[in-house]
C-alpha cells in the first residue's frame, strides 16, 4: 500500500491539530503552578507526556490508492480503542449518514459484509478526498462535509491560545 506511486495520502487538518494542542497547553499549563513544590517536577513530566500524547493521537491519515482505502491511527490511539483498518473499494457497498447530536451528521462505509467504518471528516484537501470517494464507490452520492464548521476549530484555537498567554502574564510576568 505504502509503496504505491499512485497513492495519495490525506492528513488531519491542520487546524484540527492547532485546536487540541493549544486546547490542551490552555487547560495544563497552569498546572504547574500551581501545584506543590514537592510534585512540580511530577507535574512538568506529565505536562509534557501529555504533549507527546496528544501530538501521537491528531497525527491519524488516510491513504488511498486503487485499490483501497486506508485509515491509520497511532500506537496510543490503538491503545484507547481507535483502530485503523483498510477496506477494499470492491467491499464498500455504501456509504450511510447518521445525524450528531450537535446537528451534523457522520457517515459509515458499509461493507459487503455488513461491517461499518466511520468516514473520516476531519482531513486536509477534503474535497480530493470527496472526489476520490465519488470515483471509486459505484453507489456513491453523497456530498461529504466536514463534521464541523472549520471556523469552529480556528475559534477554538484562538480562544486557547489567548487564555495561554494569559495564564502565562499572570504566573510568570506580573
């Protein structure tokens, strides 16, 4: 899969990624302020870990090619139950919508034998990837949309940053 030239690789959106890390540093970062001195160091490493954490979980991609559809997911993200799979373009019989509770909807890849894969929403050049999907899924009619609004993800992102610089005024420069 990984050696076909034809291939073309789809990663999370970058303001996806921006939003979960400067949402995370906004929530932790004070943390280390505000804890006791004899567990500052304790809470430094977990900062940290939690960093490396959540860099390895928004790194998930699709891969396409041919042949199939390939969603890959990190290490950690295996460990807390998001698996990746590959799925043939043969084997998908359709493609099916459900409405979120926020009043979007997901949609599943539906196989020939009846397995359901969650349709990736949250990736980089979304609409090559929508078009792929239209060429290679016989009964594909579906205009794909991201799960949410992208302006809620840059929203979200300088919300967090600004409560970081703000937290980082009132621990360290007043």
């Amino acid at each position: 899969m990984f050696k076909d030239i034809n291939s073309d690789r789809f990663n999370t959106l970058f303001a996806v990624k921006a939003s979960m890390i400067s949402l995370y540093l906004a929530l932790t970062f004070p943390l280390i302020f505000i804890t006791i001195d004899s567990l500052k160091l304790i809470s430094i490493f977990c900062l940290f870990f939690g960093l490396i954490f959540i860099f390895n979980i928004v790194n998930d991609y699709v891969i396409t090619n041919k042949n199939s559809i390939f969603f890959k997911t990190s290490f950690l993200s295996k460990i807390f139950g998001k698996n990746s799979w590959e799925i043939l373009w043969k084997d998908i019989v359709s493609v099916k919508s459900f409405p979120t509770s926020q009043g979007s909807k997901v949609y599943y890849f539906i196989t020939s034998t009846k397995k359901s894969f969650l349709v990736p929403q949250r990736l980089e050049r979304y609409s090559e990837f929508n078009n792929i999907l239209s060429k290679r899924i016989k009964s594909f009619e579906i205009d794909l949309n991201y799960i949410s609004p992208l302006w809620t993800y840059k929203v979200l992102t300088l919300i967090s940053i600004l409560m970081f610089f703000w937290e980082l005024y009132a621990f360290i420069l007043r």
